[in-house]
C-alpha cells in the first residue's frame, strides 16, 4: 500500500484526474489541521473525482503523453482556464487536478466546450486505432518491437533524461507512434530523474535532486488481476533481492515501462537503485543496468501476459546500457524447466538474430565499463542460474589490442549479442567501426559490421506552434515531410522576417524572466536587477548554444580571445548576442570549471546585456531557445559528436547552422543551410587547434553571418564573403532565402519520422526475418547454426591459404585484360560448402595496402585430398598504374548478415 518514503515523508494532495486509482482512500483521516506545522505525512495519495461525463474524454487526453506534441489538445486545455494552465507548467494532469468539482460541472455545462472535448478525444481515438504508415507493410513486418533505454524525454513533466541520448530516445518513441510502429519501450523510473541545475554567487554550478511523486505524473501502475501491483524480482548477492514495480507512460500509441525500486519489501540500498539518473557508481550502476536489461525484459512478460500484447520480435539496445537484456533472453531459452532447454550456442545464437544494438558514443571514455570481479559476484547470485557466468564474462571481455583484460565492456557485450548494430550518423558510423575494429581481426576497417541511421528529430514536438500555423495557413501543410512544405518558397520574404521577430522576441521575453530568477537564487536582491528587464534585443542577430557540457563539446571556445568575443557583442553596425545553456555531469568538474567560466564572463557590466548563461536547460527552456535563435552554434572537437540533434530542431524552426562538420552535419551541409567551421590538421596539439577553430569561428561570425543577416548582402556574382550592399527594404533577402532553403530540403531530411523509416527498413525488418527463420520448428534453424558456427570456430585455426598464383596476363598486361586466379586452400575439418574463397584487387599503394578494391568469389574447382581444395575464377584489369590482388577465406552461411559477423578471416 503507497510507497515508502526513503527519510523524505509525503502529503496528501486532492485532484480530480480520473486516470489514476484511489489508493487506500480509507486511511485519509479528516480532521482540523490548519493550526498544524511542521508535521509531514508518511505517505502520499492523489485522490480524484469522477469528471462529469460530458467532459470525461479529458482523462484521457490527460493521461496520453499525446497532448506533448498535440497542439489542439494542448491548446484545449490551455483555454479551459490559462491562468491555472499557466500554473501547471502545462501538466494536463496537475492542471485536472487543480479544477474545482463546481469549475468542472460549469465546464459540462459549455455545450460549445463539450463539443470540442469529444471532437478532441474521438480524434485521439482514431489516432490509436487507424492504420498509419506501418500497417501499410502488410504481415511483413514484426508485430512487436521492444526498445530498451536508460532515459527518456518526452515531456517536461516527466523528467527522465539527461541530455542528448535521453532526447532521441523520446523522439524514437513518438515518432514511431505517429508511424503505427509496434514498439514498447522500456526504461527506469528515476525517483529524482536527473538533477535540477543553479548557480552559486560565485557561479559555480548546484545541483538539486526533487523527489519525483509518480502518482502526479502521467503514469498507471502495472497491476495484477487481483489489483496488487505487478512486480519484478531480481536475486542479489548474499540473499538480497531488487524487486520493483512496473508504471506504464502511454505515449500516443507506444506504451513506455518504467521500472521502480522505491517500493516495500526493498531494503534502503535496493530502494536506491533507480534513485537518481547516472547517480553512484560501482554496484548501484551496475544494479541499475541488470534491471534494465533482465528485468525490463522480466516487466514485458508480465505486460503481454497482462495485456495480451504479442511478444516482442525484435529487441533494440539503445546504448550498452540495456545489454542485459541479451542474458535474460539466453536465459529464458536455456531454463531447464523448457520441454527443451537449448545450449548456450544456440540460445545466444537464437537471440543474435533479432536483436538491434546502437552506439551512441564516439569515444571509448563514454562506454560503460565495470570489473569482471563485480559482474562474476552477482551472477553467482543467481540472476541466470543455467548461463555459464565465464560466458557472459567472455560477452563484455576486452580481449583485444589495447584492451583491459580485467574490464567488462558493455558496449562490447552489446555488439556480442546483437547480428546487427549501428552508429547515429554517417561519420559516427566510420568512427565505430574504428573504434570497435578490434573485435574484427583481420578485417578492413569499413568491414567491420557497423551501420549507421542518421538521427532526427520528432517535428510536431519541436517545430513551435507559430511555424506550424504560419506553415498551414501559408501551403496548408504541418509536417515537414509534406511536399507541400517546398512552397515555403513561395511566400513573401516580408512574411518569413515578420515571424523570425516574433520567435525572437518570445525567446527575448523568456530569457530576461530567466535570467532574473537565476541571479535572485545567487542571492541578488530584486532592487538590483532592474537592468534585467532590457537583456537582448529582439531586432539583433541570435545566436544559440544548448548542449551537456563535457570538454569536448568545448563549450568556452567562444571566450579563446575575449577581447575579440566582446567585440563581436558591442559591434556598432552588425552586433550579435548570444543564449548559452548547458549542464555539466555532477563529478565532472572540468565542466563544472567551464560553466563558471562563462558564466564569469556574461556577468560583466559592459557585456551582460548581449550574452547570457541560462541554468537548468531543459525541454521547457528548449521550446523557446530553439525557435528564438537565429543561428544554432556547435564547435565540438571532430569526430567526437556522434551525430547530435540539437541544431536540427533549430533547422526545423528556420534557424541557420554554425557548425563544425561533425556529427550529422557532416553529411547534411550543403553550403546554402548554414556555415562549415573549419577544423585543424591533426598534427595540432590540442591548444593551437582551439586557436585555429576559435579563429575561423570568429571570422564566419564577422565577415559572412553577421554581414549577411544585417540586410547587406553579396553583390551580384559574389560569394558568400564577397563584397556587400544594404538590401534596399531593410530585409535581408539572402538571409530568407537560406532559411526557406533550410526549410524546405534539410527539414524531411532531419524528421525522426524518416529515422524509424530508415531503422525498420535496414534494421528491424531483417532482424525480425532473422529472428522468425531462427524460431521456426522449434528453434531448429538456430540450433543448425549454433553447431556450425561451434564446428567452424573449432576448425578455423587449421584453415589457411597455402599458395596463390595466377596466369593469362603477359608481361605488359593492358586495361581490359583477364587473370585467372587459382588460390590451394587447406579447409581442415571443413567442406568448401562452409567458405566463401575471395580475390580482392584493386590499386596497390605503395605500402603493398589495396584501394578502390573490388572482391569476387573465387569457385572450388578441385579437390586435391586431406582437406585441400583448389579454388579458381578469373579477373579483369580494369584501371592503369598499379594493380594488386590478394585472396582470403571467410566462413559462409546462409544466416550470417555480413562476411565479418563472426570474425573470421585468413588472408593470404
């Protein structure tokens, strides 16, 4: 009953949301209590009233996460009462709650009101019923999908993110609603999800953890036919147990499950588990990853068993946070209660071929990592008592070059237990399979079997609502994925500045509100800060930067030369100014060190009118930052942002890139969308390639983006910094027509929707076609697989390349001329059936190193005894200069997805 407070003690609020249960409702006493401080309640309820049944649908537009990306049913309850709306933070829930029993039968009573209540709720009932984009796949398609994350945003009113990963992981939700896509998501529910940011005086950042009240956020507690509530359980070292219990986010069509430890029967070390997001370290972390992997899928059994929803086909790892989830399911497969209890080759060998891993980290600092000795000690706790621990040891071992024997990787584990993996963008995507090549010996690096899907961004929750009507009354389409979206072109440039200066000017009125309340926590009295009330200017260049603030999203790039920056700032013809935000990780005080950096500078008087530092970024501040700034600032030290997504909300909104090539933009920029800094050779040591980059970014601001927003533009023929001339009607048309370019071609292109496009195409439809071929007949494909795969690993030391030579070429061989290949190969214990035999050839570079290299199958041509073949096929001379070949032997099976899946190769 209720849940137990950990020292902190509850109250008891009264709603009359309808979505939630009343719980223990008896047990409220009633009595005078107004002359009573200071005593605070064990336990806290949320008890509702009934809504009359005229208005009932908004229970259930309150209770959908829908209404976040909504705009008619945001805007519905917002003109029911704006002030108590206001006062929410838009909490449809909190705002429900706050309605008088009287408010609400006086709403009943507004037949104009009521009809547009039920317009509203049978529009969200199509919207969860009728068939979408995915359904138009047919049977060819999974018909369940599980997506497992560490956080999550999709609202400001369920804080359970921290940043960039969190983000996308709420965009691939809602955006896979808004497809049909049949996907479930798992994660935890954080007691105090990520920190609350401030300053100090001397600007040091604070940090703050509220606790979180789940009763008063959009969540239903999973429960049991019999009303209990539905409960997972883990087993711990030294007889412990983690239980928690399972609360459902409904996010439009996706269900999201969030797993809890504060509940009774926990001791105070389990309740802490999913304190707090990324909070502890060691055996708390590790804790936290067992119960999203083994546990989130624990919690999917007991919702398909509950809801009758099919089971999963396909698992999706976002991050190795979740890898657990791999363990759990060889589990499940190997649990000798099983009519037939697989081996452990064949249950991992099963669970490969549906399972999605992505990465999202381009260095290996990133990558969760912990002591083989901690995973050893509690998986002797009995967490998989039929999975071998020295196999899932051999999962996460670094038993590579430059690899930590005494280390598990999580990453690692993921990439082991998933046929298919990806990066977030096309560069990333190189930079992993770098990153992670040692676990391919013997393969080129773009062989190694990592893909990439560029990330996007969910469009309805990030486009503000000004652009979306401006774009339904101008072309009459909302979705930036309507070919109707290209007239923007169309409309008059007058148009396209008039709404630039209204979003700039939200964002103005937001920030000195912010701002203001920021310096009143560092202690400023109110008669000080009246200089506040003119910070910005609605009519100057704007520029944005919103990230987490590790180092090597250099967030102080900017102040390199201050002197230079405040020249920037004060500029007499074409000033800028700048909104900066950002959070840096708790125990990193290198970032913290930089906050204060900034934040030192923005407070001096001659300057702290044109830039500004806001704490506590979030996706409240962000809906507002990201449609305000007229450029959106990222210089991070390339190849090391994996793709990140915030300048593509600015895009989506209008707003121009200043960038680094890196990331998405890497592959997007296209040199009419925005400005390209330009990055050192490598041979710089880390300080002259900041001063190299801070220069160029100095440069791009004074010479081209200032110039160009300030109606002067390039004379006729000129390029980009060219010579310029004042625009003859005060507006700047070159600039219009980069951001109606930005527009029309970079908006689809950045859309979360084109994202789960891509990931069901490239991914999760293989995955379920793996899946589904290794499951039929009772897993006898995926028990064929697992013995070969054990018999070719056994064998493969034996196989080599005994000797390769070739004939038909004379000794001035010419384009167009063919060479046959014959390659001796001693297979072992192996047929040729079990082989694919290749001639790679292409142009030798001086280091005996091919490029340009096209491979073929060379055929068995004779079998020349004791395990020996003959492989033979011919070539042709396709190019001048230098021409090379080599010959190499890799396994070959029908369900392999790539030649280097399992990471065997011999070259000749």
């Amino acid at each position: 009953m209720g849940r137990i407070a950990k020292g902190a003690l509850r109250n008891i609020r009264v709603g009359n949301t309808p979505s939630k249960r009343l719980r223990n409702a008896s047990a409220i006493p009633l009595g005078e209590c107004a002359s009573v401080t200071g005593v605070k309640a064990i336990r806290r309820f949320t008890v509702r009233t009934v809504l009359p049944e005229k208005i009932a649908p908004l229970g259930k537009l309150a209770g959908n996460l829908r209404w976040s990306w909504h705009l008619p049913t945001s805007r519905l309850f917002e003109e029911i009462d704006p002030a108590a709306w206001e006062e929410s933070g838009h909490d449809p829930v909190s705002f429900l709650g706050s309605v008088t029993r009287e408010k609400l039968e006086q709403l009943a009573g507004d037949e104009a009101l009521v009809q547009r209540i039920q317009e509203v709720g049978a529009d969200l009932d199509d919207y969860l019923t009728q068939p979408r984009w995915y359904q138009g796949l047919g049977d060819d398609a999974p018909r369940s999908i599980a997506y497992f994350s560490p956080e999550y945003g999709i609202a400001a009113v369920l804080p359970q993110y921290s940043g960039g990963l969190g983000i996308l992981a709420g965009d691939h939700l809602k955006s896979a609603s808004d497809l049909g896509i049949p996907l479930i998501g798992v994660g935890l529910l954080y007691q105090s999800g990520y920190f609350k940011q401030s300053l100090s005086r001397d600007a040091w950042q604070q940090e703050t953890y509220p606790v979180l009240d789940p009763d008063g956020l959009p969540l239903t507690l999973l429960r049991e036919q019999d009303g209990s509530a539905a409960k997972v359980v883990l087993p711990l070292p030294n007889g412990r147990h983690l239980s928690a219990h399972i609360w459902r986010a409904d996010v439009g069509r996706v269900p999201l499950l969030l797993l809890d430890s504060n509940v009774p029967g926990n001791d105070e070390a389990a309740r802490n588990v999913t304190d707090r997001l990324y909070g502890g370290g060691g055996d708390q972390r590790l804790q936290q990853e067992l119960l999203l992997g083994m546990g989130g899928v624990k919690a999917l059994r007991i919702f398909e068993r509950l809801t009758g929803t099919p089971a999963p086909e396909v698992f999706h790892t976002n991050e190795g946070h979740a890898g657990f989830l791999g363990i759990e399911r060889i589990r499940e497969l190997m649990d000798p209660s099983n009519e037939s209890p697989m081996t452990w080759e064949e249950a991992l060998t099963a669970g490969r071929a549906s399972t999605v891993f992505t990465t999202h980290t381009p260095v290996p600092a990133g990558i969760d990592r912990f002591d083989r000795a901690q995973i050893e000690h509690f998986f002797h706790a009995g967490l998989a008592p039929a999975v071998p621990t020295d196999r899932v040891l051999a999962l996460g071992a670094e038993n590579y070059d430059d690899g930590d024997r005494s280390k598990f990787n999580m990453a690692v584990m993921g990439l082991r237990l998933a046929q298919r993996a990806n990066g977030v963008a096309k560069l990333h995507g190189e930079v992993s399979r770098g990153m992670f090549s040692g676990l391919w010996p013997g393969f080129d690096t773009q062989e190694v079997p990592i893909t990439s899907v560029t990330n996007g961004v969910h469009v309805p929750s990030w486009v503000d609502p000004q652009i979306a009507d401006f774009a339904r009354t101008s072309f009459g389409a909302e979705s930036v994925l309507d070919p109707q979206w290209s007239r923007v072109y169309d409309v008059p440039d007058t148009d396209v500045w008039a709404l630039r200066r209204n979003l700039r000017s939200n964002l103005v009125d937001d920030v000195r509100q912010r701002l203001r309340s920021s310096w009143k926590k560092r202690g400023a009295a109110d008669a000080a800060l009246s200089w506040t009330d003119s910070v910005l200017d609605p009519d100057i260049l704007t520029i944005g930067f919103a990230r987490r603030v590790p180092t090597y999203k250099r967030l102080t790039l900017m102040l390199r030369d201050p002197a230079r920056l405040k020249a920037l700032l004060l500029h007499s013809e074409h000033p800028i100014q700048l909104v900066i935000a950002g959070k840096s990780h708790p125990a990193d005080e290198q970032g913290k060190r930089m906050i204060q950096d900034l934040v030192r500078f923005t407070d001096d008087p001659e300057v702290r009118h044109r830039i500004v530092f806001l704490p506590n970024y979030d996706i409240a501040m962000a809906r507002t930052l990201f449609p305000g700034c007229d450029v959106w600032l990222n210089n991070p030290l390339r190849p090391l942002e994996a793709c990140g997504t915030s300048g593509m909300k600015a895009a989506i909104n209008g707003g121009l890139n200043l960038s680094v090539l890196d990331g998405w933009w890497d592959e997007m920029y296209d040199g009419d969308n925005g400005w390209a800094i330009p990055t050192a050779n490598n041979g710089a040591s880390a300080d002259e390639r900041d001063d190299i980059e801070a220069d160029a970014l100095y440069d791009l601001l004074e010479t081209q983006v200032a110039p160009r927003f300030y109606s002067q533009v390039p004379a006729e023929g000129a390029g980009a910094a060219g010579p310029s001339e004042p625009s003859r009607d005060g507006v700047p048309h070159q600039w219009i027509a980069m951001i109606k370019h930005t527009m029309a071609t970079l908006g689809p292109a950045v859309s979360a929707e084109r994202m789960l496009q891509d990931y069901v195409e490239k991914l999760y439809r293989p995955a379920w076609r793996a899946g589904n071929a290794a499951a039929a007949d009772s897993y006898s494909l995926a028990k064929r697989t697992a013995a070969w795969r054990s018999r070719v690993q056994g064998n493969w030391p034996a196989v080599q390349v005994e000797h390769v030579d070739s004939s038909g070429v004379t000794e001035d061989p010419q384009i167009g001329d063919s060479l046959t290949v014959n390659a001796y190969v001693s297979l072992g214990g192996l047929d040729p059936e079990d082989v694919a035999v290749e001639v790679a050839y292409g142009r030798a570079l001086e280091t005996d190193e091919l490029s340009d290299v096209t491979v073929q199958d060379l055929e068995v041509a004779e079998n020349l005894g004791s395990g020996r073949y003959l492989f033979t096929g011919g070539i042709r001379i396709d190019h001048s200069g230098s021409f090379g070949y080599t010959v190499r032997v890799l396994p070959k099976h029908a369900t392999l997805a790539t030649k280097a899946e399992l990471g065997l190769v011999v070259n000749a």
